[in-house]
C-alpha cells in the first residue's frame, strides 16, 4: 500500500507491475465538490480537503448517463453518481526525483458517455513505457453538463451550458496544486483526448480561464467548432424542458428533479437528434457568447490565446464509418450523395457545390466513390479532418512570433479487420494504439489480435516524446512540424511523412468553407 501526503489531504493507493516497472495507482480522488443539490447545474465548488487518509484504491463513480445502446463489444455498464463524479485517476512511475511530465486525459463520448475508469483508458502502460504522470479526469455529461438555463434560471447559471469545460479547468488546477507530491511537473502538463474529449481541448485552447494550466495539447479526432449560439441552445433547452414535462413558468423544478428523470429526457432527445442526423448525433455541445467561453475557440486562437501552447492533432482516416453502417435504416432515407449533401451543408458547404465534394474525393481516391464511402468520408471531413486543418490554419495565421507554440499533425490509416474491413480506420481505433492496449478486451472488436505492435510503440513513443519534450519524433520517425508545407504523418503499419495528404480535399473545403474572419 502507498501513502502520500497532498495540499487536498492523505491519499493510499496501490502498485502493479507493468513491463517491468513498479507503477504506482491512485484512483477516484475527488477534485472539486460535490455537483449536486444546490450545486446542479452551477459551476464546480473548489474541494475542501479532507482529513484523515483516503481510500484510493478503486474508481470512483462516473457522471450520470444513460447505458450505451448497443454496448460496444467488451463494454461492462458504468456506475455512476451526480455526488461523486468529479473524481479522477493517477498512475505515477515513482514519486522521487526531478518532475515528470504530466499527461491528462479526457476522454470522448459525444459528451454524454464515458468514464475515466474504462479499461481503455487505463494508464498503467503508457506510465511505465513514457515515464510521465498519467491522469484521467471525469467530468459532467449530457444536460448535467451542457444544458444551457441562463435565461430560464437567472443569476448563478450563465455558465451552465459549459460545466464540463469548466469541471475540466478545475480538474487542472488541482493538478497544478497537487501533482508535485505525485512526482509530477505542475509546469509541464500536456492535456491529450479523443473525440469529445478532443473537442473539449479544441475549446480549452479558445477560453481565456485555461491559459497556464497547461503546456501542450494532443487532440485525437477533435475540432475547435463544436459549439451553439445562445439562442440554438436556448431551443433545445425548451425542447428538454417539455421532455420533463416542465415549461419556462416550472424551469427551476429542474433543480430538484432526481436525476434518473433528467436522464429519461435526456435519451428521448437524444434519439429526436439520431433521427435527424446522418453523421454523428450530438445533442449537447458548448455555448459561446457566455462568460467562460465569450467568443467562438477558433476566433480566440487566431487571437492569440494559448499561443505558446505546442499541439499535436490528427484524424482517422474513417472517423465516419460507425455512423454509415451502424446507424439503422429508415424508410425515408434519400440516397446516399443526397445524404452526404446534408452533412456537407451542416459544415458551411452550399448545396450546389456538394457535386465538387464528389470530384474532389475522386481525385484522391483516382476512382469513383460508392455511396457509402462519399457519405462516409464526407462525415470524416466535416465533423473531424477539416476542422482539425482549420485550427492548424487559425494557429498559423495567428501565430504571435515571440510565443508561438509548435504544431503537429497526424492521419491514422490502419484499417480494422472488423466487420470484413468495412469500418476501415474508423474513430476511436487509435486508443488502445496510445494507451498500449492492443489486446485487452475492449479493444479486441477493432484489432482483431492483428493490430501491429510496432505502430503501437511507435504512437506511444511519439505521444510521450511530445509530452517530454514538446516534439513527437523521439520514436524516430522523422516525424517534422506542421508548417507551411503541411507535413503531416501517416500512421500505419509502416508509419510515413507526407506532404498535406488528401489535399485536394482541403483545398475544396478551403475554397467554399474558409476559415471565418476573425
């Protein structure tokens, strides 16, 4: 049993071996105060410490959400609390000596799934193999974490369609507070994450509050876009309300509601959002023109804020196929480039030049596409590869010369031999290639038992180099920054160095859907 004393309090965890390394694991300590009672739906209350020594020694509760449906294969249900669920998990190769670099992960979800305990985010690995301070945080989900309720509820609820945003900056200021005692470097912290996860990154890099909490940042599948007007949130708030069965005149009855009856609103509109989408449904999202978040990320970037911040991001090269052959038929589905033009739409492109999607991914493919994979790639593209271009865009034209952070880019091309091939590098496929978990259960859907563990050393390697020293290519992989030539590293079996991949894409997207004016 391990003992360490924090600024929060007493902590006892355990240890595990991992590829030879003692690993020591602290698991499920809280980070802020209970988000719950007069706390629902408010910003996170700052932790008071605690005496005596605390139990570390399993998870804690996850946020309130809804089971998966379907479950992924290997996926085991989550228990949850709105009491306890800001909690998070650390697993430190030893508590001596010089800092280490301190990885904090966010995991992903559409903001309305996950936890920090998921076995695919276990640490343990990634510790020993990089020799940095591995975190993982929880945060609030769904309309716990995203409803927006400032006109319905008043004065203490500006900010309560970004909750989860701000769980996380409480989250790093602990971290900042407490990972020293832990044999970590509060001044050398790298947030990393996939999806949500990723997305929420995108836009910690735009909020003002989050400047020094850390250095670089890794986003896996993530965009700097996803967010609403006040007034789209506003909409889908009153929808939520009449699923309680409330109106504007009974809005505060939300606060005492239990949280099951929030949760059954939750997964009815969650499916009015599934049914109107042919990508992925994302009934909750952050709000800009509030006080934490006052204008949209990607405007702030190219403004400067977290300029010194290095970044390394990337996509799948099928970040859509879950979407395309998982998603149930409906009879009045129109035909698939008919479907593909209405994701394009909702990514700024005109119907009239959906056709030049088409030529363009013809050109990159030198074939025709079928329809599922122009609907599938067009996903890709919308909701991933080219807002991750974008915020590369905005870093560059808005780099301030005297703090600008370096910049690095990936596309992960190993295809899944699942389903017979058909989901390709589909999303979340990189995971168990970072966290070294190519063979635990929750990863044997997608790997197959053939994914190659050269490419996962050389991930691993690459994310932990950045987070040692701010460049990823202390695996060898020749891997250079982004830069005007657009260098970007192609992540397969035989991992490889190209010049702006699937460029014509990027330039067609560039030609009709270019980067908003600051």
């Amino acid at each position: 049993m391990t003992r360490l004393s924090t600024p929060s309090g007493l902590v006892h965890g355990s240890s595990l071996e991992t590829d030879g390394t003692t690993i020591q694991r602290f698991l499920g300590i809280p980070y802020a105060g209970p988000p719950s009672g007069a706390n629902r739906f408010r910003p996170p209350v700052p932790l008071v410490p605690w005496q005596g020594v605390r139990d570390c020694t399993a998870p804690g509760p996850a946020a309130p959400q809804n089971p998966e449906s379907p479950a992924p294969p290997g996926a085991t249900p989550r228990s949850w609390s709105e009491d306890g669920c800001l909690n998070l998990n650390i697993w430190t190769p030893g508590t001596d000596g010089p800092g280490r670099p301190v990885m904090v992960w966010i995991h992903g979800g559409a903001y309305l799934l996950g936890a920090n305990s998921d076995g695919m985010y276990d640490g343990g690995r990634l510790a020993a193999a990089s020799g940095a301070v591995l975190v993982s945080i929880n945060y609030r989900l769904g309309a716990l974490g995203f409803l927006h309720l400032a006109e319905l509820l008043g004065p203490g609820y500006e900010d309560s369609s970004n909750l989860a945003l701000l769980d996380q900056l409480e989250a790093l200021r602990w971290v900042r507070r407490n990972i020293s005692a832990f044999g970590g470097d509060p001044d050398n912290v790298t947030v990393f994450g996939e999806s949500a996860g990723a997305a929420a990154i995108g836009t910690l890099l735009g909020m003002p509050a989050s400047e020094g909490l850390f250095r670089r940042a890794i986003m896996q599948s993530g965009t700097a876009e996803r967010y609403r007007q006040p007034e789209e949130s506003a909409r889908l708030s009153a929808v939520f309300l009449e699923l309680c069965g409330l109106d504007r005149g009974s809005a505060t009855e939300l606060l005492s509601l239990p949280v099951e009856r929030l949760l059954e609103a939750q997964a009815a509109l969650e499916r009015r959002i599934a049914a109107e989408s042919y990508a992925v449904p994302l009934p909750f999202q952050p709000t800009v023109g509030t006080p934490s978040l006052p204008v949209p990320p990607l405007n702030s970037v190219r403004n400067g804020v977290n300029a010194g911040v290095d970044l390394l991001i990337g996509t799948n090269l099928n970040e859509g196929s879950f979407a395309v052959e998982m998603r149930p038929p409906a009879s009045g589905d129109p035909d698939y480039p008919d479907r593909a033009a209405v994701v394009l739409a909702g990514a700024g492109v005109p119907a009239e030049q959906a056709p030049g999607y088409t030529e363009a991914l013809t050109r990159v493919l030198s074939r025709e596409p079928s329809g599922k994979e122009l609907l599938e790639a067009a996903i890709a593209d919308s909701v991933y590869r080219q807002p991750s271009n974008r915020l590369l865009d905005a870093r560059l034209l808005g780099a301030h010369p005297r703090a600008a952070g370096k910049n690095f880019a990936y596309l992960f091309t190993w295809r899944s031999p699942a389903m017979g091939g058909k989901l390709g590098a589909c999303h979340a496929l990189d995971i168990p290639f970072v966290f070294r978990h190519l063979d635990i259960p929750e990863a044997a859907f997608l790997t197959r038992g053939k994914a190659p563990q050269s490419l996962s050393d050389a991930m691993s390697g690459s994310w932990a180099s950045f987070a040692h020293t701010g460049t990823p290519d202390g695996a060898g992989l020749g891997w250079t920054e982004y830069g005007q030539e657009r260098s970007t590293m192609v992540l397969d079996a035989e991992p490889r160095l190209e010049a702006d991949p699937r460029r014509e894409i990027r330039e067609f997207f560039g030609a009709v859907s270019p980067l908003p004016e600051r």
